[in-house]
C-alpha cells in the first residue's frame, strides 16, 4: 500500500505559519424592499381632493376616498394643464397641483447649512 501523500497547498512550509482563513460572516438581514408602487395613504388622497377643490376641478368632500369623481376631476385637471388625461395620480400631476417635492428656500437654507426662514 502506497503511503498517503499530503496535499501540499494545504501544508504550510517548513518554519512558516499556516495562514488562517477567514471565517464567513453572515451578512445582516435586511427588511424587505416593497417592490412597485405603493397606494397613497387616504389622508395623501385627502391632500389631493382639497388641492383639486382649490383648483375648481374637484366638488366632492375632501374625505380621502378616491373614486370616480376624483378620477375624472383629475384628469379634467391633466388634460387643462398639458398633461395625459389619466385620471391616475403622477409625479408631474402632483407637481402642478404643488403637492409634489419641495424645491426652494427650505432646501437652499439647508444646503447652505442655515436655518429655514421662519
């Protein structure tokens, strides 16, 4: 019987350390991502009614259920305003009911590291 042979990657040289391997760290679990568009809130939907209303495109009362008639006062409101009649609630269509983000003296004070006006 042949002797066993030694697989010499794994046997370190004569007067050298063997060199440890690095142990497999688990990676901290993460929340899951929600994945697609997420529904407003009733009270966004609300926001969005009362803007329509102070536009003069929306009669119902401003309570957060979306339905037919905010559909249609919504896209009577894109269509006036140049955008595609949807009746679907859009980053462009908040935008010009200025709901959408908030881009001026708030942000400029902060990137400027001073305080908001008051």
């Amino acid at each position: 019987m042949p002797p066993a042979r030694s697989n010499p990657s794994k046997t370190p040289a004569p007067g050298k350390k063997p060199r440890r391997t690095a142990s497999r760290k688990r990676a901290p679990q993460r929340a899951p991502v929600a994945r697609g568009q997420l529904r407003p809130t009733r009270q966004r939907y609300a926001e969005i009614q009362a803007a329509l209303a102070k536009a003069g495109y929306f009669q119902g009362p401003t309570n957060g259920d979306w339905g037919t008639s905010s559909e249609n006062s919504l896209a009577s409101f894109q269509k006036d305003h140049g955008l595609e009649p949807t009746g679907k609630i859009d980053a462009l269509t908040l935008i010009k009911l200025d709901l959408g983000p908030k881009y001026g003296a708030q942000n400029e004070a902060r990137n400027l590291g001073a305080s908001p006006p008051p």
